[in-house]
C-alpha cells in the first residue's frame, strides 16, 4: 500500500511538471499583447481605441457613470455664451460652472484628466509594438507611427491648453513603481507636441479612402501646427503652415446646395459630416448603428451628444406630454450677451439660435414629436439650434430610446483655421490686406459685408471667431488667450482660471510628484 501510494506520488508530480509547461500557453479566450499587435488590421483597431477616447468626452465613462458628460460644462456653460438653464431642475455641477466655481474635487476635471491620458497610453502602446514581431510592412509603420504621434500630440495639446503644464508621456509606462508622472513645463510640452505633429505631417496620407473616414491626415497634422504655434504665439511659424494649408490645403468653406439651408447651417447638417470644412472631426455612431470606424468602449453608442450636452430625447417625459417639453430641458442655453453679438443679417443667428414657432423635432416614448419652438422653454428665452436644429435632427431615423440628433462634432473647420490665420498675421505684424481677407471671407458667407475701410482687424477677429464658433468647445480658450476675463466676468474673474485644476484625486495619488495649479 506504501508503494502503490509513492507511485501514484510520483505519476502525480510528473502529471502536474507537464502541466506547469502547459501553463504557459495563451488562453484560447483571451487575447494578450503578445498576440495580438500582428496585422495591420490589428494595429489599425488598437489605432481607433485610442481615437474612441474623445468620444467619451460628451458621453459616460469610468469616470463620468450616471453623470451628464461633462466636456461641455468647463468649455461651453463656463463662457459667455451659454448659461444654466434656470427653467430645469437645479443642478448644483452646472451652476457651479456657470458661477465659475471651480473646485480640484469636481467631477469633470478628472474626467477630462482620464479621458486624456487613456487616449495617450493608447497612442503609446501602439507606438511601443510597432517594431515587434508583426507583419506589418515598412510603409505601414511609417503612416501607423505617424498617426499615433497625431493623436498623442492632439491629446497632449488639449491637456496643455486645460491644465498649463500637465504631464509629458512619451511611454508605456510599465513599472509599477514608477507610474506617477510629474508636471511637465510648457516648453517641453511644445516641444513634443510640434515634433509629433512634425512627423504626423511627414508620414501621414493627404487623404484617406472611403473605407477610413475620420482619420487624421497630414493635412490635418499640417493645420494643428498652425494652431498649435498660435497658441505658442509663435507668428512667424504659424503664419507660415496656416499660409500652406489656406493656400494648398484640399479644405474649403461650406456652401448649401438647398435654398432652404444657409450655407452655416449646411456645415453642421447630419447629411453633411466631414465635409470639405472638416479638418478633425469628432466621428459618432448613427441611429441604428455605429456608422463609423471609430471605437465606441465606454460611450453610447446612440451618441450621449456633442458639445451641446443634450440628448434630445430626453427632452419630453412620457406620452401625451404637451406644450413644454417635460423635465429637462437642457442643461445649458445660449445668453442673451452671444444672441445679441451677431450683426443685423447675420445667417448664422438662425442657424445657431431657435426662433419663435420654428419646427422643433424631438421624441417621447411614443415616437416623433414636432412642435413649434417656444421661448418660454429657456430661462433665457433663447435655445441652441446648432447641431439640433431640422438639418440635425431626422424625425424617421432614430434610436430605440428615441435620440434623434446624431451628428459628428465638427472639432476643428476651416473657418477657425482662417480666423487662426488672420489672428497670426495681425498679432504677427504679417500682410494686414490677407488677415482682413480671411475674416471677409468668414463675414460673407454668413451674408456681411466686408469690413468697413480702417476697421480695428485684431477686434473684428475677435468677433467673427466669437459668432462663428459660438456653442462650440473652444470660446473658454479664447477669452483666456486674449485676456478677456476681467472685461467679461468683472469681480468673478480670478487670475488662476488661466488653467484648471488637476484633479485633486491625481494630486494625493502621485504623493507630492504632480504639483497642484496655483490657487486650487
């Protein structure tokens, strides 16, 4: 009986040293790494991860489950442009905003925080298996590495313009005790940003085929160096890849081909995404599916909204609802200071600003919903129209759970690029008689005339980027280059607003590695 026992011992340890070899072997449901960086349609998805990550800007993500995406509230709601919309019930977050009460604790910096940096790592991780054991042929490698270096310059720019200096990440960073990054100063973070975007717009194609549309170009890379070394207040530079891409570049301003369609209004149609405007564009599913290359990981895929931070189908309660739309409606809604910054005849207005009576397209569980727009909706008497309005919203084509306004964000159009232009050869000494053609050719497509003879150039910029961009993400950016705080918010301006927080949930975990923003 001993015996037999050693010997079912022994069977027994050389059963178990053939299966610790075994060990070794990949599960057959689980992709590693090591397994999966080999085609270049592998690379290719890895590359649309990282490029998914903006869409949970507007949308949920680890940080912002159960919350209303919150990109809009530190870019729009806290401008000038738009207000709380006093007619719904409170939210203490959007108040907050609107007040600029701006706390390191608040939900929407670590959010962005994440939301950034995911993105990064994404870019990094395709960027640390390109020369691994893979097929990918040599030209593959050049135009990959160039469009992970886009979007790692792209992510990095945006934590730069938000937190000032916030920190570099060129990595993967895979030691467990070294994982805190440190803040990094503004001249390494444009530094980087540039050389990035430098080999972007070398190895990039100038356009992609059908099958790819929404990736970054190197005409795309070409244009953010502009923008990025106006943002540097380098003119020089600037004036020069702004002139290239005004001047060569395959971008051109939006004209309507429907009478009953303004040209401006044409740019933000559904039928219209990336369009000849469309330098980098924010690519979002479509009503019954995801239309589009890009990855949706944590984000509804029915579109949770862009910069308006509305789901329109949110907007009525139950059947049966009349006149007002039920509960909310909506968290934000233009001033009364951006409606009445547009000229008299100015196109734009109608297009960015619900009017009295208009179609209003939205749904309750009972399907479509068309009522006349009515003031009284919006504390301010006033509602975004842009990327809502009927060129945006399809009565026949929507979701299960009734959203009906599924639309890109156009992030970056040529009509900024040439704004970005004329702000470069004004601020940069350049050609005065070119700026002033950039924002005449901005005014006349929304139906103006061009500027009177010895108008203040840098102070018509100012207004045309203004009523061009308005309820886009990018006025908070503006009012902090141009120093245009105190005039605006008077008392409530505080210098420390130049940049926001770090999350303060970031700043204890790195122990004393990531110094908080003056102030916070």
């Amino acid at each position: 009986m001993k015996n037999t026992k050693i010997y079912f011992f022994i069977v027994c340890m050389m059963f178990l040293h053939s299966c610790n070899d075994e060990l070794d072997l990949v599960p057959l449901d689980r992709v590693t790494a090591s397994t999966f960086y080999n085609t270049r349609g592998d690379f290719d998805s890895a590359i649309f991860a990282s490029y998914s990550s903006i869409q949970d800007f507007w949308g949920t993500s680890t940080e912002t489950l159960s919350e209303d995406g919150e990109y809009w509230k530190i870019t729009v709601i806290i401008s000038d442009d738009a207000e709380q919309n006093g007619s719904t019930s409170p939210d203490s977050r959007t108040i907050d905003a609107d007040n600029l009460q701006i706390r390191a604790s608040d939900l929407a910096y670590q959010a962005i925080f994440t939301q950034l940096y995911e993105g990064i790592a994404r870019a990094n991780i395709v960027l640390g298996n390109l020369d691994g054991d893979n097929e990918l042929s040599a030209e593959d490698k050049t135009v990959l590495d160039a469009e992970a270096k886009f979007l790692r310059a792209w992510f990095h720019f945006q934590a730069l313009k938000l937190f000032g200096t916030p920190p570099l990440v060129t990595e993967v960073l895979s030691d467990i005790n070294n994982l805190v990054q440190p803040n990094a100063t503004q001249d390494a973070l444009y530094t980087a940003i540039l050389a990035d975007l430098a080999a972007a717009a070398s190895g990039l194609p100038e356009s992609w085929d059908s099958n790819n549309t929404g990736r970054a170009t190197s005409w795309t890379a070409r244009s953010y160096i502009g923008k990025v070394n106006v943002f540097k207040e380098d003119w020089p530079t600037a004036i020069t890849a702004l002139a290239e891409v005004v001047n060569s570049g395959p971008y051109s301003l939006v004209t309507s081909d429907d009478p009953e369609v303004s040209d401006y209004e044409a740019v933000f149609s559904f039928e219209n995404e990336n369009n000849s405007e469309s330098i980098f564009e924010i690519q979002f599913g479509g009503p019954r599916s995801d239309d589009n290359i890009w990855v949706f990981d944590d984000t509804h895929s029915e579109n949770f909204k862009a910069s308006q931070g509305i789901a329109r189908g949110y907007y009525w309660d139950a059947p049966g609802d009349v006149g007002a739309p039920g509960g909310n409606r909506g968290w934000f809604v233009p001033t009364e200071d951006l409606v009445n910054a547009f000229e008299a005849g100015d196109t734009r207005l109608a297009a960015t600003v619900f009017a009295d009576g208009e179609d209003y397209i939205t749904f309750n569980r009972a399907g479509a919903v068309d009522e006349p727009y009515d003031p009284a909706w919006s504390s301010s008497g006033f509602t975004g129209k842009k990327l809502r309005g009927p060129s945006n919203a399809d009565s026949s084509n929507h979701s299960p759970n009734g959203i009906a306004d599924f639309n890109n964000e156009r992030w970056f159009r040529f009509a900024e690029l040439k704004l970005l232009y004329a702000e470069a050869l004004i601020r940069g000494s350049g050609d005065a008689a070119i700026a002033e053609q950039q924002i005449n050719d901005i005014r006349n497509r929304a139906g103006l005339a061009d500027l009177a003879g010895g108008s203040d150039l840098l102070a018509a910029m100012m207004q045309e980027k203004r009523v061009e961009m308005a309820l886009e993400p990018h006025r908070w950016f503006d009012i902090v280059r141009w120093d245009l705080g105190p005039s605006i918010f008077g008392d409530s301006w505080d210098p420390k607003f130049e940049v926001f927080p770090f999350p303060q949930s970031e700043v204890d975990r790195a122990g004393g590695a990531l110094n908080q923003n003056l102030g916070y």
